[in-house]
C-alpha cells in the first residue's frame, strides 16, 4: 500500500510569506502527526490530529496551525515566515491515537525561508 | 521535556556493538525507537511499553527501566546498514498520539 505522501517536497520562501503544506496518510490512518526537524533541535512535535480533531499541540506559536479532512488528509500552514522557520517538515500517520503503535512517517516537506 | 540521547554521535567498525541511551526526566508509558537514514525518512524499529520488557529485531535490541526512566538500545555485530541517525521517542500516556523526541545519535558504521 501507499506510503504517506507529503507535498510539496522542496519549497523556498521570503520572510513574511506564508505556506501550507500536505500530507496524505496511508489508507485507514487516521491519526496524522506534524514535526519539525532541525539540525540542532532535532524532531520538534508541532501537533496532532485524529478525526478531523486537534488532541495534542506543541509549544510552537501561532504562526503555526493545521487541520485535518473528512478524509484524514491534513494540512499545515505557517504564517509570517521567519528566516528560523527553515526546516524539514515532516508528517507521520498511525492507525489509530494510543502510542503503543508505530509512526510511519513521509519523506517531509524541507522549507526554505530566505 | 525532550529525552536526552546519549551519545550524541558514534563511529563503529563492521561487527562491534553499540549502546544508545534515552533518558527522560518525567515518568514515562512507552518508548520508540526510530532510525533516519540520510535524506529519508525516520523509519520505525520498535516499541516499550512500561514494565520493563526487552524486544528483539534482528540483532537490534533495547530494554526499557521505567524505574530510571531510561531506555537503551543495543545494536550488536553492527552492519554498514545501520549507519544513520537513531531517535527515542517518549511518551508519558498511552492515551495520547503526542511523542517527544530526543535530539538523536548519528551512528557510522566503516567497513
């Protein structure tokens, strides 16, 4: 079966621009998280959600808000980039919400703001 | 509160072993264990939940001692194929999707 599937792959931006990112789980996932990978800080959660829901959110400002579909396809947006915004950003689905099953993540999203 | 992975980056020649250690200051349910190779994406190895079991993979191994909230990762006869970059990944209920990640251990495995 498909993997998840994020969109766009590469993208670069200017400061103060906005973006929205994709992200297609795998078929009957319907929990999808968001993180944001560094260099330096590593896998950052940013949030989650189940069911069209947000359960879970990370301490990241308001710049930086998602949503997720009938369908379980979910979307990030960033607001008023900033030049710290640059970053992988990687989306990850699981079947269900409990964390006693696995994380099966895309290939991300990388981020440049200029 | 981000786990704290220990350490930060190894060199290994084909067939020693390794240890990576997770360790979290806050109670902790489960703990997962990732591996991101370069320019991929992390990829699941496996999952402890608290009670202190042992799970096997190959000859990748880890333990989880939710007393010490620590979880280790064994890596024995390292391959090249273990190069990467391994992460822990926390979380303090079963109720919840929201896992923390420790800032990872790049592992180079030379021939």
């Amino acid at each position: 079966k498909a993997g998840v599937t994020q969109t766009p792959r590469y993208l670069i931006k200017t400061r103060g621009q906005q973006v929205t990112l994709s992200c297609s789980p795998i078929s009957g996932h319907r929990s999808v998280s968001w993180y944001q990978q560094t260099p330096g800080q590593g896998l950052q959660f940013l949030f989650e959600y189940f069911s069209e829901t947000q359960r879970n959110k990370g301490n990241f400002p308001g710049r930086f808000s998602g949503r997720q579909f009938s369908n379980s396809r979910s979307e990030m947006n960033v607001s008023t980039l900033e030049l710290g915004d640059s970053a992988l950003y990687l989306c990850a689905s699981r079947l269900g919400t409990s964390n006693t099953g696995e994380l099966f993540f895309g290939e991300g999203s990388r981020l440049t703001v200029l | 509160q981000q786990p704290v992975q220990s350490p930060q980056a190894v060199i290994l020649r084909e067939g020693e072993d390794a240890v990576i250690n997770c360790s979290s200051s806050k109670a902790l349910y489960s703990v997962h264990w990732y591996r991101q190779k370069h320019g991929e994406a992390p990829v699941f190895l496996m999952i402890l939940l608290k009670g202190g079991e042992q799970k096997g993979h190959d000859k990748i191994s880890a333990s989880f001692n939710e007393k010490k909230q620590q979880s280790s990762l064994y890596l024995t006869a390292s391959q090249l194929s273990y190069s990467g970059t391994y992460f822990c990944g926390t979380s303090s209920s079963g109720n919840t999707g929201k896992l923390i990640f420790g800032q990872g251990t790049t592992l180079q495995v030379k021939p």
